[in-house]
C-alpha cells in the first residue's frame, strides 16, 4: 500500500472509530485518547491527521453529508427527466436508504441535527438546509409552484415526512422498508395531488 | 403569599432560567451556578428544590411533556366523537400549538428529544413514544387499521410531517401558522384516505 493510501485508511479508521464512541456514549465523553484506541491506535497518531476533535467532528459530518448529497443526484435527474410514480418511488428509496444503510450513522445525523453547539450539528443544519432547498427548487423546475399554492410548507412536511419513516427504521419500529417507501410515495404523491388547483380544475 | 407559594415561584423560576440556559448556550456548559444566577438567586437556593442538575433537567422535561399531553387530551376526545375535517384540523392546531406557543421550550425539545445521553432526552424519548402511541390507539378506536394496511407505518409519517412544520415555524421559515396548519390536516386526510381500501371499493 502506498504511503498516502496508508494515511487515509488510517485516516478513515480515526473517523469510523469516532462514529462508533459517539454512537455508543454520545458527544460528549468523547477524547482524542478514547478515539485512538477505539481505532487501535496510539493517541499522539490522531494529531497526525486532525488539528482536534472539532476538526474531526466537522470531516465526519461533512462526509456524511457530501455522502448522502452525492447519492441523491442521480435520482434527482431521473426524476427531473420523467416524474411519475416509479421515478418518485426510487427518489423516496435512495433517500431513504442513504441513510439506513449505515443505522449508527443515521441515528447520529438525527440525534445531532439541530444542536448547533456541536460542530456536528452546525455541519448536519447546512446539509439539512441544502437537502430541503434542493427538493424546492426540483420540485418548482417540474413547474408544481405554479399549480400548488405554499409549495414550501408542503416541501417541510414531505422532508418531516421522509425523517420520520427513517427515525422509526432506525429505530426499527419499521422493519419493512420495501412497504415504507411504497408508502411514503405513494403520501407523497396524494398530498401534492390534492392540493393542486390543475388537478381541482380537471376534476 | 405563603411559604409553599413562594416555594413553588422560586422552583419555576430555576426551571425557566434553566430552560434559557440550555436553549441560549446548550446543555453542556450548565452549572447550577449559573442556573442559580440566571434566576436571580444564590446558588445554595438550587440545592433547596433540586439534589442536582440532572433532577432539574428531569423535573423540565417531565413539565413540559405532561403540559402538552394534558393540552392534547380534550381535543383527541374531540375527535373521538366525531371525526371531521373540522376536528382534524382543530386537533392539528392544538398540537402546533402546544409546541410554537413557547418556542424556546420547542427549540429544546427538537434538539435533545434524540439524545438518550442527557437526562432531557430520555424523558422526550419517553414522551415521544407516548404521543406516537396515543394517536395510534385512537385511530384504531375510529376503526382505521380495519380501512388501512400498515396503519402503524402512517403514524410515523403523520408525526414527523407535524414534526417537520413545528421546525420550520420554530426556524421562522413559515410565518403563517393558520395556512400550515390547513395544510397539515388536509394531508393527513389526503394520506389516509388515498390509502383506505374502503375508499377504493367505493370508488
């Protein structure tokens, strides 16, 4: 293994390890000493690879989130070439499975999302700002602002809507995830339907 | 005033000052010192109505846990009686309001009703599960889990789309709570009525 490639796993082992203390104990018993050795290392090697532990705190949430941000794009274009109920139904399933897919990492975004006197949290409140801006504006380039009055407070309510399905999947009062998402598109999808004034004047 | 009025002023006193505290700064740099002084008193004064911290943050939580609770009660019997867009939308609107009337307490308890490593959040953890719960239970006393599959699954969507527009009114980015809350009751029966098979064998 090369040397850099060598510094970033060690690099990645210092992150996860951290993921893993604040999952387990939370935020604030945590120590750059207790983060080495949760990743098997020796304590003066965190400072290789982070100023302190805000510093990590800020990469862990900024990787995260960037993650997760990534993951959406493709499904965000689908949906702009062709919405219908199967294009929503896999935006509803790659949102939702971006963050499930890693539970510990999904609970820690929701634990810390709105506290903003952690650097956790004043990354994830950017993320969440960008996520919620970003199924905006998709959803005025379909034109729906123009048929949907208060198009924002429906877009608050589907992203409450989408967080709280994960919410119960992590915290697996949920275990099917095929019928969740089925669900929660097809909600979707009636909510903005029944309160289109296109869909009013048809009927 | 007598001696157990005083008593019971001065203890609501520390909580509210505790409550600006933690919503001002955060939980993690509360002494009960500075509880003490942000109430206009001397420290000794905090041990007189609570052994530590943590039983203060406890006495918050439960306080503001059973408020709402106890608000939301005459208004699910409401519902119970006769379940309408009208009652719908009322019992929205008492749950709105339960929250956004003191938006500080609000604040406090979307930031830590996730957090199971404060005392704050354990309570709220509770408190959740009985709010989740008790809307439930009541519509399957309305016979909806006989109309709907995975009614269970609804009640997640409905609660965090509640949740979500109690966030997006506490962060000031929906001014016009009467409008919300429309929104919010017609979605919610738009959701269960798109997804009653009662409704389809009529239709």
């Amino acid at each position: 293994m090369s040397r850099r490639a060598n510094k970033m796993r060690t690099y990645q082992k210092l992150l996860r390890g951290a993921i893993r203390l604040i999952h387990r104990s939370g935020l604030h018993t945590l120590t750059t000493g207790k983060v080495a050795s949760e990743s098997g290392m020796a304590q003066p090697t965190f400072y290789v690879h982070f100023a302190d532990m805000n510093t990590l705190l800020q990469k862990a949430a900024s990787e995260l989130s960037d993650a997760i941000f990534r993951r959406l794009q493709p499904i965000r274009e689908q949906v702009m070439d062709g919405p219908s109920r199967e294009s929503v139904r896999a935006a509803c399933a790659t949102a939702v499975n971006a963050l499930v897919d890693d539970p510990r990492y999904a609970e820690i975004y929701l634990r810390y999302r709105r506290d903003p006197h952690t650097p956790l949290g004043e990354r994830f409140l950017e993320f969440t700002d960008e996520v919620r801006g970003a199924l905006y504006s998709d959803l005025c380039a379909l034109g729906l602002n123009r048929d949907i009055p208060h198009l924002e407070i429906h877009v608050e309510m589907i992203f409450g809507m989408t967080l709280g399905l994960i919410e119960a999947i992590v915290d697996r009062r949920i275990g099917d995830l095929e019928i969740a998402v089925d669900l929660l598109a097809d909600s979707i999808i009636a909510q903005l339907e029944s309160h289109s004034t296109r869909a009013r004047d048809v009927a």
